[in-house]
C-alpha cells in the first residue's frame, strides 16, 4: 500500500475542513430565530418606525411637539425653514383638532406669522401614524404646497385654508 504524500494530506484536509465550514454556516443560518437569540446570532434588521397605536389617544398638540414630526417637518420645508414662524409654528394658532381628509384621520393645525396673520398664515395636515404631512402656505405673494399631495389634497387644502382664514368673523 502507498503512502499519500505530504501535500495531498493536506489538501484532503483542507477540503474537509471548508466543508465543516459551509455545512455550520448552513446549519447557523437553518436556525429558527429563537435558537439564534439563544446562541447569539446576528440579530434581524431593525424594522421601520413603528406605527404608534396611542397616537389616536394622545391630544393633537401633543402630536406636533414629537420630534420625529419636527424632522420631517423641516425637511420638508426645505430653504424656508429659515423662517421661524414656518419652521417653528410659533405664532398664534387655534388648537390643533382630528379632522378626516379622504378617508384618513389628520391633525389639523391653522398657525401664522405673528403681527402679519393676514398675509402670512398656514394650514397643515399631519398624518401621526404614518408620518405624512402636507401643507398650505399663504404669503402676501402667493401660496405655497408642501408635501406630495394629490390634486384632490390640494383642493382639500385650500378649503380648509379658506375656512380658517378667510372665514366671515364669527
């Protein structure tokens, strides 16, 4: 009987070692999600923000105060976030009410630019579970749309607009 050589031993071992390596790699990824807790596994991608389910409990202003708001916010914004009265909703403003725009419940939320309401005011509608926001801005100049809204949001927008700012006093 012939002795293998050297060399060859060690490639037959090395075989056998790389397919240990793939049959634990297979057996490691087989594992149900628990045993891969348990035994310290990589842990699954985080998921998106969770929709939060005390969101048609809390009041409205609490919702506008959140900061995951205030980011999209002025994100969306853009440039005119440079304006505090836009970026900070900081001028007078009614309280922020539940509204249904289209089969969804938003939080409306009327504020303008403080000492210039007439000419400088906003309508917004913010949708907490999802996180969509989308606004009509006034200025003396002319109107602004923020957000991606349909033809329909927009008309629904300008009404609301009209109804909270150019309404007949009362």
């Amino acid at each position: 009987m012939r002795r293998p050589r050297r060399g060859a031993i060690i490639v037959i071992a090395m075989q056998c070692r790389f397919r240990l390596f793939l049959v634990c790699a297979l057996g490691a990824l087989a594992l149900p999600g628990w045993a891969r807790d348990q035994l310290g596994g990589p842990a699954p991608p985080p998921s998106p923000a969770p929709r939060s389910p005390s969101a048609a409990k809390d009041k409205p202003a609490k919702l506008l105060t959140d900061a995951r708001f205030r980011r999209t916010w002025r994100g969306l914004l853009g440039a005119h976030a440079r304006e505090p009265w836009l970026a900070q909703m900081n001028g007078p403003a009614p309280e922020p009410r539940w509204v249904y725009v289209g089969g969804s419940r938003y939080v409306l939320h009327a504020f303008c630019k403080p000492h210039d309401c007439h000419d400088n005011n906003a309508v917004m509608l913010y949708s907490p579970f999802d996180l969509r926001i989308h606004a009509w801005v006034h200025r003396g100049q002319g109107n602004m749309l923020i957000g991606t809204s349909s033809p329909a949001m927009a008309g629904e927008l300008q009404r609301l607009w009209r109804r909270e700012w150019r309404a007949p006093s009362r």
